[in-house]
C-alpha cells in the first residue's frame, strides 16, 4: 500500500522535472 506521503513527494518530483523539461525547451 503506498503511504500519501510517497505519492505526495513522487508527484513533487515529477512537476519539478516537467518544469525544468518546459523550461529548457521554451
């Protein structure tokens, strides 16, 4: 079972790189 705490630090991660991701493309 995943712990919100899991899910809440794996979505922080990915936002981070996306954002890093469109800042480097745009």
């Amino acid at each position: 079972m995943v712990s919100a705490v899991t899910v809440e630090h794996s979505l922080i991660i990915t936002t981070g790189k996306w954002f890093c991701f469109w800042r480097f493309t745009v």
